[in-house]
C-alpha cells in the first residue's frame, strides 16, 4: 500500500469515530460546572457577574442537547462535518461565557483547549486545524475584549499585563502542543491496531493452511487404496483384453489416469503437515519451507548448517509452527527481493539458542530507517536516498513488522544490521553492504525437549475434520 493511499484510507477511518451521546454528556457536565461556578462566585464571594447573560449562554448549550437528542437516536455516530459543527459550537459557547466573566483574566480560560484535543484525535487534519486556528483567534479576542469582574466593593479582579501577556501566549502553544501531541499520540495507536490486525490476519491464513494441508493428507492417504486397486484391477483387464484393441484403448486410458490421479496425490500429500513427526521437525526442513515460495524468483537462496562450537552434530527439531513458518517467509521474501543475485540463510545452534541469519548480497537497508525497522508503516524516509539503494521499493515496512511481531511472539529476538562487504558510507560511516537479519530463539524456548535428541514423538491420531 502507497503512502498516499495509505493517509486516505487512515483519514476514512477517522470518520464516525465519536458518538453523539458522548458529547452531549460531556456538554451536560460542562454546563452543570458552568452554572455552579457562577452561582459559587455569586454568591459566596460576591463578584458582580451579567448573570443573566450568562445564564443565557448555559441555556444555550443545555437547549443544544436537548435538541440534538430529539432529532438524532441515541446511538447516532457523528460524521466528519457533524462532529465539526458540535466542537466549533462548544468552543463559541465557552468564548461567549469567558466574555462575560472576564477573559483570560478567568483562570477557566484554560477550558478552551478541550474542543482542539477532541478535535485533534477525531478529526481530519483540515478540520482539526480549522478549529485551531478558531480557538487561536478567539483566545486572541479574549485577551483584548471582554467585560470586567468586579468585586462587591467595586473593585475590578485583573491580572497584570505581564501575566495576562504570559498567560495568552501559554493557551496559544497549548492549544497548537496538544492539538499535535493528540493526534499523533491517536494516529499511532491506529496505525499499530492496523498493523496488529494485519499480522492477526496473516497468522490464521498460515493456521488455515496448515489445518487445510491435514486435511489434504487424510484425504490422499484414504484415496490411495482405491486408486491402486483401480490400477490394479485396469492391469489384468489389459492383459485379458488383448485381443479387443477397441477396448485395450478404455483400458489403459484408466491406468494412465489412475496414475494421474495418483501423483496428485502424492503432490498434495506432501503438502499435509499432520503426522505428529511433521509437526515437529529439523530445523533445516522449517526453514526450507518457509523458504520454499521464493526458491525460483531468480536470485540463489543457499542454506548452511553451522552447529556452534561443542554443539551437538544433529541439528535440532523445532515445532512446525505458523508464526514461525510465515515470520521467516516474510524476512526471506524480503531479502530475495532486495538482493542482487544471492541470498544466504545459515542456520546455527548451541546448547543455548538457535539462531537463523538472512543476508542478501544487495546495498542493505537504508540509514534512515534501520533504527525503526520493524515499526509499522514507515512514512519519514529519505526518498531520493531510499529509491536509489532499492529502486521501484513502495513498501511501507508492514511486511517486517508482521514478521518481527510474529516471531517475537514465538520467544525469538531479531536484529537487523548491513554487512560490510561492500565497505562503509553514509554521514555515520555505517556499513552499507547487504542487510543481515538474525533471528535467535533460546533453546528452552524453541527445542521440544526430548524431540531434539530423537525421543518418540507418540502414536500419530486420525484426523476428522468433519463431525
């Protein structure tokens, strides 16, 4: 998916976010603290207030929630422009309600900056800054305009200009600081349940593939028999049917299929994972698998065994599991697509970990993001930088994400590095030869116990996926 294309369907997404119900319990909150305010600065501290005026612009807000729930059911869901209209008139209600009581002098002036956060995490960017920019604009009239308070002597309650100045400018940045901070903060999460979703997704279609390759196994191994009594059977047939050419034709036509039949079989058969000793298996028939898809795209996709020092010379079994299989797969596709001609997958183990590295003899991956590899969606890059080490490279790191999240999820823990093959460059100096990915998993983790050193595996139960 396209960076664009992306930031369009994320904005899409922002829509219908809030519920109507939600902002008119906020404003009946709101105008309840409204109005005991006034009635507390009445009358236990005597301040001369335009209380009927400001009774006036609570109404105001109390009639809008009225008002909004007889025309709109209770579980209504604002759009873009709705949400937007509610917000803008929150915002008018509370400026006119601070005229009255003394602007910025009133230390409720604050208050002005709960619309833009609201606005900021769930609205569109344009909106959001439509709305900014409102509050700005009232907080600077605000500061110029408003009717004094006064005490019951006469007195007028003002800050002084310095402060009054400080104070304005402190709304300004808090409303520009938490409008962004909100929204980013919100932006991240959804982009990170998106990814989460994805990789979700990517782990049951490996499961179903999984489940479905038992299935195809049952299914060849119960079809074996009739196929070979068919052939058989079609074999003395042929043998008495000599003399008949008419009918030897019939014959054989059955063998020939029957023997088609036969190798589809055995082509899906070795797609069935269920045996219990295909559940568990060597390392290098784990990795071999996952590696299996992108074997023929036209690069060289070497594997070797590389047993660490006092390691055992059989290699170590491993469970047969997706997360695993479609991890791998992600980070091998990766490196085949990025590589010049060759990618090498060397496989190791200790008495400790097992460990699985994937280089590619390409140019590496870009300085600019190798510290957030395996972030979703990576958008900040170097562009010029980017397309030059991998040309026609639109992606946007979900793949790695998917893979990273999925293998950590199985006990592993990845680095990613360039090696320095091709020597160093860039402003740090880094090396810039081909990417490295290692992956190591510790062996309590990943080894199955006794499996890793031929235990028995148990007796293999019938698989009925049907009831």
């Amino acid at each position: 998916m396209a960076v664009s294309e992306f930031q369009m369907f994320q904005d899409q997404q922002r829509s219908n976010w809030v519920r109507l119900r939600t902002l008119v319990t906020l404003r009946w909150f709101a105008a309840a603290g409204q109005a005991i305010t006034i009635i507390v600065a009445v009358r236990v501290y005597g301040l001369q207030i335009e209380v009927g005026l400001a009774a006036m612009v609570i109404g105001a807000s109390a009639l809008a929630n009225i008002v909004s729930l007889f025309i709109y059911p209770e579980n209504k869901r604002l759009s873009e422009r709705e949400a937007s209209f509610w917000l803008v008139f929150d915002i008018l209600q509370l400026s006119a309600l601070l005229f009255l009581t003394g602007g910025l002098n009133n230390p409720f002036a604050m208050l002005v900056l709960a619309p833009v956060t609201i606005a900021a995490t769930v609205l569109h960017l344009r909106s959001t800054a439509v709305l900014g920019l409102a509050a700005i604009v009232l907080i600077t009239l605000l500061n110029h305009f408003s009717l004094p308070i006064e005490t019951r002597h006469g007195i007028t309650l003002a800050l002084p200009a310095l402060f009054r100045f400080g104070f304005w400018i402190a709304l300004l940045i808090g409303v520009v600081f938490l409008a962004i901070y909100a929204r980013q903060v919100t932006t991240e999460m959804h982009v990170m349940g998106e990814a989460l979703v994805a990789t979700q997704l990517a782990l049951a279609r490996e499961q179903k593939l999984t489940d479905l390759g038992g299935v195809v196994a049952a299914a060849a191994h119960e079809l074996g028999t009739p196929l070979a009594t068919i052939k058989l059977v079609s074999g003395e047939l042929k043998e008495e049917l000599e003399n008949y050419p008419e009918l030897l034709e019939d014959v054989e036509l059955i063998r020939q299929q029957a023997d088609r039949c036969r190798d589809i079989l055995h082509s899906m058969g070795r797609m069935g994972k269920d045996d219990l000793h295909l559940r568990h298996a060597p390392l290098e028939t784990v990795v071999q698998e996952a590696a299996e898809p992108h074997m023929d795209r036209g690069k060289s996709v070497i594997l070797q065994l590389a047993p660490g020092d006092g390691a055992e010379a059989t290699q170590p079994t491993i469970p047969r599991r997706p997360e695993i299989i479609h991890g791998l797969r992600n980070l091998i596709q990766n490196a085949v697509d990025f590589s010049r001609s060759e990618v090498q997958i060397e496989l190791s183990w200790s008495d400790s970990a097992i460990a699985v590295r994937i280089a590619d003899d390409g140019k590496g991956f870009p300085q600019s993001v190798i510290g957030r590899i395996g972030d979703p969606y990576v958008r900040r890059r170097r562009i010029t930088e980017d397309r030059g080490r991998r040309p026609g490279y639109e992606g946007m790191g979900l793949g790695l994400f998917i893979a990273k999240t999925l293998l950590e999820r199985s006990g592993a823990e990845l680095s990613f590095a360039n090696s320095g093959k091709h020597g160093l460059g860039g402003r740090a100096g880094q090396a810039t030869g081909g990417a490295i990915v290692t992956v190591r998993w510790p062996i309590e983790i990943l080894s199955p116990g006794d499996s890793q050193h031929g235990g028995a595996l148990g007796e293999n139960k019938r698989n009925n996926p049907w009831p």
